[in-house]
C-alpha cells in the first residue's frame, strides 16, 4: 500500500508533468499539470480506481500526432513506478 504523491516529467507532450498515487494496486488522484484540460482530466477520470497493469494495457502506445501521447504518459509514468523508478 502506498499513499505517496509520485511526481512523472512528461517528455514530448503538452502536460509538463503527472501526479499519481497507487493505494493497493490502483491508481489514485491523477493530475496533469499542462496539456488540454479536458483530455487529461477525462483520463485521470477514467484511470481513477483502476488497477496500475490495466491503465498501462489500456493507454501504452495511444499517439497523439505521430507522436507521445498524455494517456501514453500516464502509463510510462505506471512503468516506472512498477519498476522502482519513482
């Protein structure tokens, strides 16, 4: 169980950074500081809850322009955090 704010710089991406917590193996208070508000904010909405390996199945890989996306931010993010990296 773990109730620390983790902190992901996004790279390639309008949001800047991602805050998250995982409590039991779901993902918890996502916000994205930057990026289009009303996407991020649907994505944390929709990751709220959720187990940590099924927001990365869900959004790794989803491109925004040819590129990154936020939601394949958010799952980077879950990577790291299930590796030890934040």
């Amino acid at each position: 169980m773990s109730e620390t704010v983790h902190h992901y710089k996004t790279q390639g991406v309008c949001s800047r950074e991602i805050r998250f917590e995982v409590t039991d193996g779901q993902v918890h208070h996502v916000v994205f500081e930057g990026g289009c508000r009303g996407n991020t904010k649907g994505v944390a909405a929709l990751a709220e809850g959720m187990p940590v390996q099924e927001v990365i199945r869900r959004l790794q890989g989803i491109p925004c322009q040819g590129q990154h996306s936020c939601p394949d931010e958010l799952a980077q993010a879950l990577l790291q955090y299930q590796q030890g990296q934040l």
